[in-house]
C-alpha cells in the first residue's frame, strides 16, 4: 500500500513540474499580458493600413447635390470614360492600402444590379443596364494589390419599404448580395445620417442583424458605423481626431446615428470603455464628399494638418478623392495626392533616434531567456529604433512610470516625435512628455501629452541636442512602446 502511495505521489510530482516547465516554456520572455479590450486581428490589420481612400461616385456626381431625393432619373447616372483601374492608381500613388466605395448612397441608387432594389444601374440606360461598378472596382483593387471595401446607406430615400419592417429585410438581403458577389471586403461602412426630420418615415434599424449578416459572408470586414463594433466615427467631418484618443469606447446602451455618444465621446473615446473600437477620420478631399465643377482640392499644407491630426493621433484617415462624371478623379486631385504622399515620405525618411549611440531605460522588464538576441534584452529600448513593428521596449509588471534616454554624439534637429504604443496589448499610456537637454546642461519640456496608441505624432518647436527624453509619466499596465521617431519636417508649418 506504502509503495502505491510513494509512486502516486512521484506521479502527482511528476504532473506538477511538466505543468510549470509548460508554463515557463510558454513564457520564456515573460511576455506582458493583454491590459483592457485588445484589437481583434482584423482590427489590427485595418490599423495598419493608417489611410485608405473614400469614393463617393453615383446620381449626385451629376446633378451637384449632397443628399440626393432617391426620385432622381436612372439616367442620369452617365460616367462618360469610367476607368476604377485609374482610381486604384491614384490611391496607390497617394499612398492609400484601400478603397471604399459608395455602393449605395442616401438616394437609394446602387451602383451594381442588387436584386432588392428597382433603383439600380440595371434600370439605366448606361451601358445598355450591363454596368456593374462594384465588380469592376473590386477586380481593379484586387489587381493592383489594395483592398476593397463598401459604404452602403441604411437611410434609403428611394426604397418604397423604407419606415416599414420590411425594410431591415430588404436591407439584409442588400448586404448579402454585395457581400457575396465581389471577393473580399476589408471594411462595410453603414452611415449613421438620417435627414428625415420630424415628419419623415421612421426606420427603427435592427443592426444587430445588420452587423451579424456583414460577418457571416465578410468573417474579417471591420464595420464602421458611430460606435463600431469595427471602428466608430471620429465625431466631425473636419479631420480632426481627439489630442486624446483611446481606442476604446462605451457602447453599452448606444446605438448609431440618433442614439450615438456625443460627438466629443467619439472624438476622444472613453478612458474606460469595455470594447475596442478605434477611431477613423473620414474627410474630403474637397468641399463636398461628391464632385463638383465648382470645387477643388484641398491644398497641401491642409491635407498634411489632416494627416496629423489623424494618423498622428492614434486614428485611421479616410480621405475621400470623388470621381467626376466622366467616372475619373482629375488630375488636380492626383496630383495633389502624389505631392502629400512624397511629402510623407520625406519627411519621415530619416530616423534620427536611430542614430543614437546609447538607449538607456529607467527600468527594463526582466527577460528569463538570453538565447532569442543573445546578448541584449529581449525588451530593451533599442526595440523601439528597430523596424520590426512586434518587438519593444517594456517595464516590469509594477513600472506604470519610467522613462527613456536617446543620447547622441552629435547634436540632432528635429520638430516631429513619432511614438507606437504595442496595441495588440492593449492601450495604456495616459500621460507621457517629451524632454530635451538644452547646452546649459538643464533640461526642458518640449510635449506634454495624453494618449499614443497605435501612432502618435507629436509637433513640436525645432529643437537642437544631443539628448532627448521620453517620459512616461503614466501607463495604466506596465509601458509597452514599439516605436520611437524624431524627424525634421521642413514642409508643414503650423
Ligand atoms: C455622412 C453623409 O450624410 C454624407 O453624405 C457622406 O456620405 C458622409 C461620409 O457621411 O453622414
């Protein structure tokens, strides 16, 4: 009996140890752990696109309007040379990973034959009822390497169900249909605009349905609408995202549209919303979001701010470049997109940080193993200088303060600081500054921000050193920072 219990408790041991060598053996490097709601996969990779293009293209190209009355002629919807092959060029040089199209605006008009509709290319006389844009741009994106994605319009002034439960019906079967014709679609945008007012039809929408019909055919379409679940709306049409910007939100008792959070929620995100849902920027290129003679693009030095305050603020840009009625972006506006895009690259082309000759951190988080960068740590600042976006600087567990030294040999001249937080983890820098030592030896506050996220680009006065600070002067989990650039930009001025 004796020799049973010996050998059981040598087995029981035996359970014990493999057990824990699992564990250690699963975190060698005592990775940190996920802090609050974390991106899911698709979120992550439609973060990294950071700008796609918007193309508001249908009856209203033709007639001028902005909200067209859905008893518009399918005739006049006439694109003279329509080219989507063109559209994808542009925003490829424009530096877009993506283009999301107006399938369906608010006028009812849907730009391929769905079935649930009588308002349709099919019904137009343009290309004798044959045209299918939806087709030819996904074919366009796919052969040009970008991806696809459709706006399409809950409030609907032409369909006759619209203000009637049949509604949601039609509009479900409207999803399936342009989610089951044309390959893969990396975002569905659903509007949250409705201008009935008072005595309009009332559509009680059921987007719960509306959401759950988008993943059943597009499993990895992040879905845009007020408060997500993909992404939420930034909350102004100025692009314009908040200084502060958590990537999370308070979606519990909200809905889109008429039953948003306020415009400033959105615009900032809640410090501690229960869901991620990360904020896009969506803007025009011009005036209006549709074509018009009369209007032209906005100039460089506004789109450059756009980008700043959007990319540089921890959201995506959705920059709207409108085809004419020709079915063409002129080239005042592709132009202008290749003078940003080289602009961008420029002026982000050289990281000074990583000309430092040391990196030093207030703490580092203790790494078990040595074998994976041999002799550095596994979570050493160098992370941060470094072009693999899965490696960074980290504190222990307790470190919610820290700080990090860039010490140079030569003295360096920069006005931007470009900061990643590693979100894949969660968001948890709430408050961090930047330092530059000056010649007197004392040092001096250039920044003093809130949020990174997944980038953050901070403008700050031409400063000339040879020692620069980033302090962390609050993470809410120990700080997790992938990412650190100084660059001189010689082209925007505030
Ligand atoms: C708004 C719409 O009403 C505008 O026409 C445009 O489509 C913009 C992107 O969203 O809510």
């Amino acid at each position: 009996m004796k020799k049973y219990s010996i050998l059981f408790c040598i087995f029981l041991l035996g359970l014990i140890v493999h057990g824990q060598s699992k564990i250690s053996k699963n975190n060698a490097n005592n990775c940190p752990q996920a802090y609050g709601p974390v991106p899911t996969p698709a979120q992550l990779a439609w973060q990294k696109m950071e700008m796609n293009m918007f193309c508001h293209f249908g009856p209203n190209t033709f007639t001028g309007l902005e909200w067209g009355a859905g008893t518009e002629h399918v005739d006049i919807f006439k694109p003279t040379a329509l080219d989507c092959n063109q559209w994808v060029s542009v925003a490829k040089q424009g530096g877009f990973a993506g283009i999301i199209i107006t399938a369906k605006h608010h006028d009812g008009f849907c730009l391929w034959p769905n079935p649930m509709s009588t308002h349709t290319l099919r019904e137009s006389s343009w290309r004798d009822g044959k045209g299918d844009i939806l087709l030819e741009l996904s074919e366009a994106c796919k052969n040009g390497g970008i991806k696809f994605g459709i706006y399409i319009s809950p409030w609907d002034r032409n369909a006759p169900t619209y203000g009637t439960k049949a509604y949601n019906k039609v509009f479900i079967k409207t999803l399936n249909h342009a989610h089951s014709n044309y390959g893969e679609i990396f975002e569905q945008w659903f509007d949250g605009a409705n201008g009935e007012g008072p005595n309009g039809k009332k559509q009680i929408y059921d987007w719960k349905k509306f959401n759950l019909q988008t993943l059943k055919k597009q499993p990895n379409a992040v879905i845009f609408s007020d408060i997500g679940p993909g992404c939420r709306w930034v909350g102004n049409e100025e692009g314009r995202s908040g200084r502060t910007c958590w990537s999370r939100l308070e979606v519990k008792g909200f809905g889109p549209g008429l039953d948003a959070p306020s415009q400033d929620t959105l615009n900032c995100g809640n410090y501690n919303g229960e869901s991620w849902v990360p904020a896009e920027t969506d803007v025009s290129i011009r005036k209006g979001w549709f074509w018009r003679e009369s209007e032209h693009p906005k100039s460089l030095q506004e789109l450059l701010k756009i980008y700043y305050n959007s990319v540089g603020r921890n959201s995506l840009l959705l920059l709207n470049v409108p085809p004419d009625t020709r079915g063409l972006i002129p080239s005042e506006d592709s132009l202008r997109l290749i003078e940003f895009r080289s602009s961008i690259e420029l002026i982000f082309a050289d990281n000074l940080a990583k000309k430092a000759k040391m990196i030093k951190a207030s703490n580092v988080r203790s790494c078990g193993s040595t074998d994976y960068y041999k002799t550095q740590n596994f979570y050493d600042p160098h992370r941060m200088v470094d072009d693999d976006y899965d490696t960074y600087w980290a504190t222990d567990d307790s470190v919610y303060t820290a700080w990090v030294e860039l010490q140079f040999d030569s003295l360096q001249t920069f006005n931007r600081v470009m900061l990643q937080e590693y979100i894949p983890l969660g968001q948890r820098v709430a408050s961090f500054s930047i330092e530059i030592e000056q010649p007197n030896g004392e040092w001096k506050t250039i920044a003093k921000e809130t949020t990174i996220g997944y980038k953050r680009i901070l403008l700050c006065e031409t400063c000339t050193t040879k020692k620069v600070r980033l302090m962390i002067d609050k993470s809410r989990a120990c700080a997790i920072i992938n990412y650190l650039g100084l660059f001189l930009d010689e082209i925007y001025s505030e």
